[in-house]
C-alpha cells in the first residue's frame, strides 16, 4: 500500500508539474477516437474520460459524436492533478460543452450508479489500480453501456526513441502488456469484449521538440529514473 501511494504522489507530482504544456508537447490520435465514437449506437450519450488530463481527448470524442449526428447530452472528466483540470477548463471555455470536470481518482468518481453511457481512458490506463478501477466503471455504466481503452503496450515502449536510447526505459515503463489487456473481462464475468483494434502511426518531430519533451519528462516513465540516471 505504500508503495502504491508513493507512486500516486510521485504521479500526481509530474502530471501538475507539466500541466501547463502538456497539450503542446504530446500527440493526439483521432482514429482512435473515431472507431470508439462508432461503437455508440444510441441517438444520446453521456460520456466520461477518466484520467482525462487536459480533456484533450474528451473534447475529440465530443467533436466526433456530434460529427456523427450524436447528441452529447452529458461529459464528465476525471482526474487526480488539479493543475491538469485548471488547463482543461481553459481549454473547455467557449466551446459550449456542457462537460463536468471531476477532482479525484478514477476508482471513486463521486457519480451516480448507472448514469453514464460510455466511459474512456486514454493512454492512462497503467496509471490505475486495475480492479477497483473497473468495479467503478461498472457502477458507473448504464445498462449495455460501453468502456473503451485507449493504450499503448509494453511491446512498443522499447520502439520510440526513448526506448531506443534510454537504458532500462522497458523496465521503469508502467505500460501494460497485451496479454493484460486482454485479460479484463475475467476480473468480472458480466464483461463482454467487444473489438479490438490496433492503430499504427508514423510520428515526425523536430529535435528541438524532443529535446524538449525529453528535459520536462513528458513522458512520465522519465520521471522514475532517479536525477542521477536521467542526467547521466
């Protein structure tokens, strides 16, 4: 237990740390969000992102529900870093989303039972606890209501540049296997695996701008090297 809230600290700590920049420094992937947009078959949804960060992602799905005729009549964003919700509410403002930001873990939300339609994690999913987790979107989700995630896999940590160059990067990844992902429908029988889908992405960037997600630690598997090893 104590090692889980020393990494919850260590987490939120990074997260407010680059709260500020965070939606300049990382990559947003609309397929994704299209394909889970696709699986919501009702005329109205209400949506909640968990771990939602700057609400980056919670804004494209909305863009892509109502692209698709859909009505989002309700969007919750959760998250644990009050700095990441404070830009999420800059971000938010104007854009005549009537989305409710959410100060708190993802395993406890503070919403009714049954009262949302769809729930998301967007590449957060590792930063979890796994099984109260999915017993909150449980309580959470309607009747046939649908929860997609979102992630990379441990597989590819060791392909991007940091894993290419950064000793032990695989190690201090807290990213989840394929083979873990696949095994969340047995934390509770009344899960039923839907689709899975894989996306691939070429990415292009300056040195400057790696340079730089590199110094801030955008990645937050660079924030767990002590600063001797990170400098080194």
């Amino acid at each position: 237990m104590q090692q889980a809230d020393n990494s919850k600290k260590m987490m939120l700590q990074h997260f407010n740390g680059i709260a500020d920049s965070y939606t300049y420094c990382r990559t947003l992937d609309e397929a994704p969000v299209r394909s889970i947009a696709g699986y919501a078959s009702e005329a109205d949804q209400s949506i909640c992102d968990l771990g939602c960060g700057t609400g980056r992602y919670l804004f494209e799905l909305i863009k892509a529900f109502r692209s698709q005729g859909t009505h989002v009549k309700k969007a919750y964003g959760v998250d644990i870093s009050p700095d990441m919700l404070k830009e999420a509410e800059i971000e938010s403002d104007g854009l005549h989303h009537d989305i409710e930001w959410i100060l708190g873990s993802v395993d406890s939300t503070g919403l009714p039972d049954s009262s949302v339609s769809v729930v998301t994690s967007f590449n957060s999913i590792h930063h979890v606890p796994i099984k109260r987790t999915l017993g909150e979107v449980r309580r959470i989700l309607s009747p046939g209501g649908i929860f997609a995630i979102y992630a990379r896999v441990l597989q590819q940590e060791s392909e991007h540049i940091w894993g290419c160059l950064f000793p032990d990067y695989v190690s201090y990844s807290k990213v989840l296997t394929r083979q873990a992902l696949s095994r969340f429908t047995e934390y509770d029988e009344r899960w039923k695996l839907i689709d899975v889908k894989d996306f691939v992405f070429k990415r292009k960037a300056s040195i400057s701008r790696i340079c730089q997600q590199t110094k801030n630690k955008h990645y937050s598997t660079l924030a767990r090297y002590t600063e001797d090893e990170f400098e080194h």
